[in-house]
C-alpha cells in the first residue's frame, strides 16, 4: 500500500498540478472565446526554451525567469489574438477556421525554435536539489518546488476569476456574450486578455514540465493532446471541472503507468476519455 501510495498517488498528484495548469488555459479559451488553440502546445514548448535560455545564458533566478517566460508567452497569445483569431471573428465557420490557423502557427512556432536551437533535447535545471523523508516516503525538493508552484498558481488563477473585475467580466461573457456586452463589457478586451491569460497558463505548465523532462522542438504536442482529454472528460468550458479532472487523470495515469507500465499511461486516459463520451457527453463535470 504505501508503495502504491510512494510509486503511484504522490507522482499523480505532481503531474495533476501540471496538467490542471495546461488544460486551464485552454478550457478557459474555449468556455470564453468559443475556440479551441491548437497553438497551445506550442506556446508550452515556448515557454520551455525561453526558461532554459534564460537560466542557460543570463544566469537569473528562477522565480524571474518564471515571471519572464510566463510574460512573454503572455504576450505570445496577444499577438495570437490579434494576427489570427480577431480578424476570423464573425465570419462563416470561425471554429474550423480558428482551428486551421492556430496549427498552423504552431508548425512556425515549432520549426523556428528548431531553426534556432536545433534538434538536440534541452534539460532545465532543477529548481531546488535535495530530498526529504517522511517515514518511508522520500520526496525530491524539486517536484515539491514544482507542485507547489503549480497550486500557487491555480489559487491565483481561481482567485482572479472570482474576485478580479476583470475575471467577472470573463465570467459573464462565457454565459452570455450577448448579454455582457449589452452590459457595456468590452468583448474584444476580453478575448484578448483571456487568450493572454490561457497562454500564460500555458507557460507556466512549459516551465515546470520542461524542468521534468527534456524539451525538444515539439515537445508541447503530447501536453496538448493529454489537455484535450482532459478538458473533454472534465467538460469543455468548465474550469472547475478541468481541475478536478486534472488530478483524477493524473493519478490514474501514474497507477496505470506503474501497474501496467509507461505504455499503458495514454491509452487508459483515452478510455477514460470514451467512457465521459459514451455516459456523459457533457463530461464528468460538465453542464448540458
């Protein structure tokens, strides 16, 4: 039991945080602007190489190479806003069309960071060193740093969409778009700041999972498939739903994996995934 707890729990738990922090983002899009970004992994890949550029050749701190890194894939999503999605918005089939564009800034996002950095995989350092123990229970300092940031980051996120002005605006254009903006809410600054914010998300998962596993060019499309069963077994535009489905996946993924084995951790997210389809098409959490 314990090493199930140790081997399996614990494991799911960390990567539940990380996958809580990628799929946030692009539910959020997706319940707000009505799109799903297929850039999404892409801008995780950014924001892994930003952080290991940084910390590689200007030798910060890492708590200001997070702030950096989350600004500039901020900043990223902006200019996806503005180049891509803003000026398909209110023509025929936007959804399709949104779809098309957004891959297709991900091939140019992916194949200019291998024309810069090259084929060969990246590692971020640490963000601590060391271990402790707990009884039987030996923790690495640096998935502790990484799950705790990882939950600082989604109490802060939860927090600006119940209280900030702004996250309330959000709020109300995903129930009602028409209605909150005949309430003078400004929808176009919304968009912007809600697809700025998804792919700050979006930078903060790059961060953490590059500091857990190597990063290559397209490092961020197996993060983005694992969002998209999650938000789907969570429920598409649910954000309180997509946290609760992050950890639940997370944790099978790692009994799974430790159980049947590494190849066996995607496969039973899918099932999961076909199971949410056939029962609750909605989703777990989701509303009808």
């Amino acid at each position: 039991m314990i090493d199930v707890i140790v081997n399996g729990i614990i494991p799911g738990i960390i990567l539940g945080g990380l996958y809580a922090l990628m799929s946030c983002g692009l539910t959020l899009i997706w319940g707000t602007v009505g799109i799903l970004n297929f850039a999404h992994g892409a801008f995780i890949t950014f924001s892994g190489y930003l952080a290991w550029l940084f910390l590689n050749s200007l030798n910060i701190n890492f708590a200001v190479v997070m702030c950096l890194a989350v600004l500039f894939t901020f900043i990223l999503g902006v200019i996806a806003e503005l180049s891509i999605f803003r000026p398909l918005r209110g023509r025929t089939n936007v959804e399709m069309n949104s779809i098309y564009a957004s891959l297709g800034m991900a091939m140019i996002i992916e194949n200019l960071i291998l024309l810069v950095f090259g084929p060969r995989r990246k590692v971020i350092p640490p963000v601590a060193d060391g271990s402790i123990v707990v009884g039987e229970v030996t923790i690495t300092l640096h998935k502790l740093a990484i799950i705790s940031i990882a939950l600082f980051s989604l109490a802060i996120f939860s927090l600006f969409l119940k209280k900030s002005r702004v996250g309330i605006a959000m709020r109300a254009v995903a129930q009602n778009m028409l209605e909150a903006k005949a309430m003078g809410i400004n929808t176009n600054r919304i968009y912007l700041l809600t697809i700025g914010l998804g792919s700050a998300l979006a930078g903060v998962a790059g961060i953490l999972l590059g500091s857990l596993y190597y990063l290559w060019p397209t490092f961020g499309d197996i993060p983005l498939i694992k969002a998209f069963v999650i938000i789907v077994f969570g429920g598409l535009g649910n954000v309180r739903g997509t946290m609760y489905a992050s950890f639940i996946l997370g944790i099978v993924e790692s009994i799974a994996a430790l159980f049947l084995g590494s190849g066996w951790a995607i496969p039973t997210m899918f099932m999961f995934m076909i199971l949410a389809l056939l029962f609750k098409p909605s989703g777990v959490f989701g509303r009808e």
